[in-house]
C-alpha cells in the first residue's frame, strides 16, 4: 500500500503539481524498501531457524484444509474408514519433509505420500480420533502413530494438531509431527527391563519390597512394634502369590500387610523386636529369617534383609529383600540329622618320621582311639585282648592298598600339608570289606614329628552306588549304541521293501505285458507283506515291554501248530534248497493247554531266523514233552538248523531288545533284530523260556519250553491262518469308510467275493442308510464302520444305531492296533474287529460269521411277531 501511495504521489509531482507530497512520496519508499528486506530478511531467519528445529528435534510442520462430506456426523466408529474426508496437506519446510519421504519426493503429491506412508491399523486410529474431536468441537489433538518413511524403516511420531473452523464442514489444521521412536525404544526397554527383572524375581523365589514407618504423636519414644504405623507401597500379586500362596479376604488384592500377618507365632516378636533394636541403635539395616504359614497351612522359611533409610528420629524409610530358604532349610535340617546319626571312628596321638634313610617304616605311628563303642559299630574288628582295636586296624588294611596310604602320607608331610585324605579298604572279623574314608589333619610339633586327628568314616555304600551308576552308565551306553544300531537297521529293512513297492508301483502305471504286470505285483505284495512283519514286531515289543500283552490259554495240537508252521515256510525253505521237516517224539500229548497264537508265532519267528541264516542243509523242528522233570509238565520245541552259527560272545546279546549277535550278518540277511527278544518273552509268558546252543559254521540249536498240561479230551481252539477267503454271495455289506483309496479297495474286493457293497462317507450317512435299509425289504447284513471319520466319527455312530434299536452286525475297520483300541470299539457297540492293512480272507471268514448271525437274529424276530400277531 505504501509503494502505491509512493507511486502516485511521483506522478503528481512529474506532473507539476503537488511538491509537497514528492517528499513524502520518496520517504514513504524508502521506508517501504527498507521495511521489505527487513521483512525479507526476518522470514529468513525463521524459515532457518524452522528447518535447524526440525532437523534437531526430528520434527515436520504442516497445515492443511480438511473437508468432510454433508453427513460427517453420522460416520460411525465401527466402519472400515472415513470415506468422504478430503485433506490437503502441505508441508510447511518442504526440505524438512526430506527425512520422512526422501530427497526429491513429489510435493505435489503430498498428501497421498502422507496417507501411505502411515501404518493402515494406526491411520484408521488416527482419523477415528479426528473425527470425535470434530463431534466434540475439539480446537487441539493430540496422537501418536507409526509411519513407515522412505528408507522402509517405521519409527513412532507424536503429533500434536490445531483445528479451527473455516466455514460449514471445512476446517483448517495446522500441526506439528515429532520423532519420538528413542523414546519408545527406551520405554519398551525398561518394560522389558522390567518384566526381565520380574521373571527373575519369580523364578528365585524372591520378592523387593519397601515402605514407611512412624511414630505415632502419642508416643514420646520409640514403641514397640505393633504400636508403630507401617505403610508399604503396592507389591505385584504375582509375585508374592508365588513366593506364599496365600488367601485373602473377600478375594482382596494381595499386598506385603498380608504377607507380615502370616508369620509363625513364636516368630512375631523376634521380628519386631529386631527392628525396633536396629532403628534404636541407628543401624543402617539388619538380616533375619523367619516362618510364614501358606494356604495349605503349610510354614515356608524366609530370609529378610532391611536396608533403613533415616529420614528422622521417628521417621524412616525401609527397603529390603524377602527370599524362600525353605529348601535350604530342609537341607540343614536333613545334614543334621545324618550328622546326629552317623557313626565314625576318630584315632588321634603323634607320628614321628624316622630320621634314618634306611629305615624300613618311616612313620611310628602313636595313635590313640577316641571311641571303642563307637568303631566296632562302624567297622567291627576282632579285637583281643593281646590285639586291641588300632592294631587290628593296621593288620586289616588291604595289602593291595598299603604302598599307596604309605606314599600319600609321605607326599603330605613333604609338602607340609595341613590336611589331606585317604581311601583305602579294611577286612571286618566276618571278612567283609569295607571302604573306608579317612581325614587327616597334621599339626607340626617337633622337626621330625607331628600331631595328628584322623577320622574314618565307612564309605562302603557310596562306593557301591558309585560302581553300580558306572556299571549303569556302561549298560546305557551299550544300549544307546544298540538302539543306534537297530534305528539304522529299522530304517534299512523299512527303506528297502519301500523302494521296491515305489518303484514297482510306477512300473505298472507304464505299458506292461500281462506276465510283468502279475510279476511286478507280486513283488508289491511280498515287500508289503515284509513291512507289516517288521510293523507287527514293533507292536508286539511295545506291548510286552508295557505288561499289556494277554495270554488267552485253550486247548490246542502242538503238533498240528508246528505242521502249519512248516507249511507256511515251507516256499522260503525251497526257495534256497533247504529241508524243513518236523520231529514230534511219541511221548508228546495230543493237545496241550497254552496259547496257540503265540506259540505258533514263536516257532515262526525261529524257524524264519533257521531259515535266513542257513544257506545248506535243513531245518528240523523236533517237538518233546517232559513231565516228569518239572513241576509243570512242559513242551519242548527245538528248532534246530545248519546254518553260519553264532559265536560264544553274541549269544548273550541274542535276546536282548534293540541288540543283534552280529551287525554285519544283519545286513546280509535283513530282519530287525527283535524276533528272537519278542519270542523269549512270549515264551516267559507262558510259563518257559528260550535258550541256544550254537557252533560257527556248523549250525545252531534255538530250545523253547513252555508249560504245557495234557488236555487230551479237549476240542483244539487255535486260529488257522488260511490264506483263502470265503464266498459271500448275496450278502449285503454297508461300509462306512472316509478314505476314497481304501473303500474303493475293500469295496473291489467284497464285490469279487459276490457281495453287494454301498459305501458312504461318515459316521452320519451310515446311520441314514441302515436305517433306511431297516425300512426296506433289503436291509444290509453287516456294517463295516471306520472309527475315524469326519461330521460323525464311528464310535459314536455305532453308539447312535445301538441306542435306536439296531442289533445287526457291526464290524470295527480301523487302523488303530494298539492294546485298549478292540475294547474301545466293542464298549461302542462294535460286534468284531478288523485291523488296516486288510487281510482278505480274515475279513471274509468275520462278515460271512456276522451275516449269518444277523440273519438269525432277523428270522427269530420276525417269529416272534409272527407269534405274537396270532
């Protein structure tokens, strides 16, 4: 304004007119230039003074205009963002701004840079806390946020906003942001600082506390202590919840008052008085322990340590230490009563080195002992009356162990020792050893000789243990060697078999003759056939070594088992030239009382162990029965071979888990090395055992006996493994089964043996569909029901039919083969049990058993209608 009148008023003057406005006209412009550069200049300086801010303090000044949308008011905080909310933004220091989005960033741009580079979760905070200061008419807010700046490092801004008003839904915000990412880091870092110090705390059992204490006004000198007024700051419950479990009244939060008024009686006077002698004698803190009584009623040791602070005569501060000693205190209590029970023997008196080199002693001992009572109880001695105790003593020192005490004792009194140990053995008058532990102390009196106070205690038990932890160690070796072993060996004999199952399985997806299809097959199913052995021997250790393995007696023909058994093996024999006979002597019983099925996998197991590990020759099972020679009649099966035998040194490690005679014949031969420990124990099981008798390179003898009493009357009851299915024309099957591969597999196979098969997925289509069939004129005869199984698994739906009335048969399919899975499944309502992998002719033989005794049951009850409608 100034520059124009200045102007104007030259005009004039050119013009010839008004001389006296040309003075003020050029004053006025001077002023006016002088008054631009001054204000030039000073918006300098605070355009200066704003960036060095901003660059110290880390700090970015902004304005921007922010326009909301009609119907602001009603945007609700739950809704996903703002929409409608325009902002402006523009920095005021744009170079300042460089440190959050870079050298060079688009300023034009600004307010998108802005919006992105704030984390979405705090900027949605952030407009939420905009939007109730414009509800509220807020003029200033206050928030902080996270925002990621251009390097992709996310650092903490506070930022503090001023708002006004600029017309309907329009306001102007100026604001500043502020760096504060230290002083988060350093927040989190005593939070951490602190909860560290916190598990610390928990973890040791210990507990910081600290308070108050005053005189009351009434009182002139210092009171006892229940007269005195105690305050302490809040102690975290945690904490002190875990040094001394504790109830509080109507559930009160826990404090340090709580804790002081749970101490033992005889204690609470100790305590107070301790702190009033300490603040009376101006200590500056004091130690002691004392008792607390738990929950559980239960009195738990601590260990306080006070610190006193004296703000006046009758005035003081405390801090201190509270620690659980409770176990330390058992400890002492428990070393004292060993101490108060322990017996020693104590010889005291002088020795005297001998002066003369060659003297054959050189010590004379002069020793006296302390308790005759005392070391008979310890070591008893056959005392005489010509022989006392200290000379019988010497006599029974070990010979072995003499030379050693005599150097020992030398080396202690070169060195000028004060004090040393010896171990040695000593013979008792009932010629036990005992070891013995002797604590000498030396006391010089004389150049050549000594004081001496030895103490013997008998260490005989702790040696024993000692051998014993060591002899534990050996075998813990051994056996974690043998487990290596047998984990490579496991992993072998299970990789091996897979490979060919792999690899013969991708075979018969290519183009392949009839004759390498039926062959390649075969090879499939013999490997399979492998893995289900090597399976079935980890299943049936575990079920030993845990007791869980049932003996189920009945009567059965030995010799019709070990018949069955050599016709099982009898292909394997001829497979590598070999003769496999059975011997049965004439004194052996028709039928004897045992279990069948495991004496039938006992012979298996040794007569496919004959049969490895022979190349030529035969294998001769001989049956035998002595009833004479024991007190249970006994059967007696040799299995005997003419294979590479077994040396004298591997025939201890034959039976035991996880060991194998020999490493390198097991890679050789394949087998996982527990057939024969599993046969052993069966064969304890049944009353016997397994023994053996070998010559390397002639052959071994494999001898089990088990108990066997006659039962000659009996029906034999063991189960024959046939190979053959049965036909199950017209039989109609539900099978219940999840797995798409294995009921399109068992539904092949009932289908070949003239079933009717319907499958369906879960528990709860199963019950539709027996249901339904119950309704028709076709019900099905049995149920095959997987027990794991999605919507409604089976144990549940056998639980659902049985509760609506069904009584067909039910039969168990699942792959849960431990011991415990068959009760669960008949507790379910189950009728039978059939475990995965699926042998064929056993399913048959259990649906052809069940289907008739469904039909049976349909046939009595629907006489029984019958019957009852006449």
């Amino acid at each position: 304004m100034t520059v124009l009148v200045a102007t104007v008023a030259i005009l004039l003057v050119i013009s010839g007119q008004l001389l006296p406005l040309a003075i003020v006209a050029i004053g006025a412009l001077t002023y006016a230039f002088i008054a631009q550069r001054h204000i030039t200049s000073r918006e300098k300086e605070i355009a200066e003074y704003r960036r060095l801010l901003a660059t110290d303090a880390k700090c970015l000044f902004w304005e921007a205009r922010v326009s909301c949308p009609p119907d602001w008011r009603s945007v609700q905080d739950t809704s996903d963002d703002y929409r409608g909310f325009e902002w402006e933004l523009r920095p005021l220091d744009p170079q300042a701004a460089e440190t959050i989005f870079g050298p060079g960033y688009d300023l034009g741009n600004f307010t998108r840079l802005w919006i992105n580079a704030v984390l979405p979760e705090d900027m949605k905070e952030c407009l939420r806390r905009f939007h109730h200061a414009l509800l509220n008419g807020s003029t200033r807010l206050t928030q902080t946020y996270r925002l990621r700046d251009y390097t992709g490092q996310v650092r903490w801004y506070l930022e503090s906003i001023r708002i006004r008003p600029d017309g309907d839904n329009h306001w102007t915000c100026t604001g500043v942001v502020i760096d504060i990412t230290d002083r988060k880091d350093a927040e989190q870092a005593i939070v951490e600082s602190e909860n560290h110090l916190r598990q610390l705390m928990l973890r040791s059992k210990s507990l910081l506390f600290e308070g108050e204490v005053r005189v009351p006004d009434e009182f002139k000198e210092i009171p006892a202590s229940p007269q005195l007024i105690w305050s302490f700051k809040p102690v975290d419950p945690d904490i002190l919840q875990n040094l001394l479990p504790m109830n509080t009244p109507d559930d009160a939060p826990l404090s340090f008052t709580h804790f002081a008024h749970s101490r033992h009686p005889d204690d609470v006077d100790v305590v107070d008085r301790t702190f009033v002698e300490a603040v009376t004698n101006h200590s500056p803190g004091y130690s002691q322990e004392y008792r607390c009584r738990n929950r559980y009623g239960v009195y738990q040791w601590f260990a306080e340590t006070v610190h006193i602070t004296y703000l006046s005569d009758r005035h003081w501060k405390i801090t201190g230490t509270v620690q659980d000693i409770t176990d330390r205190k058992r400890a002492e209590e428990s070393i004292r009563d060993v101490m108060r029970q322990a017996d020693c023997i104590v010889f005291y008196g002088d020795v005297v080195l001998d002066p003369d080199p060659a003297a054959t002693e050189k010590f004379h001992w002069n020793l006296s002992l302390a308790d005759i009572d005392a070391a008979q109880r310890v070591v008893p001695l056959a005392v005489t009356p010509q022989k006392g105790y200290i000379h019988v003593w010497r006599e029974s020192i070990a010979p072995d162990d003499i030379d050693r005490i005599r150097d020992d004792v030398q080396k202690a009194i070169a060195e000028k020792a004060h004090q040393f140990s010896l171990t040695y053995r000593v013979r008792d008058a009932h010629d036990k050893w005992h070891w013995i532990s002797q604590d000498i102390r030396l006391e010089q009196i004389g150049a050549t000789s000594y004081r001496v106070v030895a103490v013997c205690v008998d260490i005989t038990a702790q040696k024993q243990i000692q051998e014993e932890l060591e002899r534990a160690r050996i075998a813990a070796e051994e056996a974690s060697n043998a487990k290596t072993t047998f984990l490579a060996n496991m992993s072998h004999e299970i990789r091996t078999p897979m490979t060919a199952v792999i690899g013969y399985a991708d075979l018969l997806i290519g183009n392949v003759s009839p004759a390498e299809r039926e062959s390649y097959a075969r090879t499939i199913q013999r490997n399979c056939e492998h893995l289900m052995t090597v399976l079935d021997d980890i299943l049936d250790l575990s079920r030993i070594e845990s007791g869980k393995m049932t003996i189920q007696v009945n009567p059965c023909s030995p010799v019709e088992i070990a018949e069955e058994v050599t016709e099982m093996l009898r292909p394997r024999a001829k497979e590598k030239g070999l003769e496999l006979a059975v011997e049965v002597k004439t004194n052996v019983p028709r039928q004897i009382h045992t279990d069948p099925v495991r004496l039938r996998q006992i012979l298996v197991n040794l007569t496919g162990n004959a049969i490895k590990f022979t190349d030529q020759g035969g294998v001769l099972i001989r049956l035998d029965h002595l009833p004479d020679k024991y007190s249970e009649p006994m059967l007696i099966v040799e299995v005997v071979d003419t294979g590479i035998g077994i040396s004298h040194d591997q025939i201890p490690l034959l039976f035991r888990p996880f060991h194998q005679g020999d490493v390198s014949a097991s890679r050789k031969f394949g087998g996982t090395g527990l057939g024969l420990a599993i046969s052993r124990r069966l064969a304890q099981l049944l009353g016997g055992d397994v023994t053996v008798t070998s010559t390397p390179g002639e052959g071994s003898t494999f001898t089990v006996r088990i108990t066997g009493r006659p039962a000659e009357q009996a029906t034999p009851h063991y189960a024959t493994h046939s190979t053959t299915p049965v036909r199950l024309d017209g039989i109609r099957v539900l099978l219940a089964e999840d797995g798409a591969d294995t009921r399109r597999l068992v539904g092949i196979h009932l289908r070949r043996l003239g079933c009717e098969c319907v499958a369906v997925e879960n528990g709860q289509e199963a019950i539709d569909k027996a249901i339904e069939s119950e309704n028709s004129e076709t019900p099905f005869d049995v149920i095959l029901m997987d027990m794991q199984m999605p919507v409604l698994d089976g144990y549940n739906a056998c639980k659902v039919l049985r509760e609506q009335g069904y009584t067909r048969g039910i039969i168990a399919l699942t792959a849960h083969a431990m011991e415990g899975d068959r009760d669960r499944c008949i507790k379910a309502g189950c009728d039978d049990y059939v475990v995965k992998p699926i042998n064929v002719a056993h399913l048959s033989r259990t649906i052809s058993r069940h289907a008739r005794h469904s039909r049976n049951i349909s046939m009595r009850e629907q006489d029984s209608r019958m019957t009852g409608s006449r």
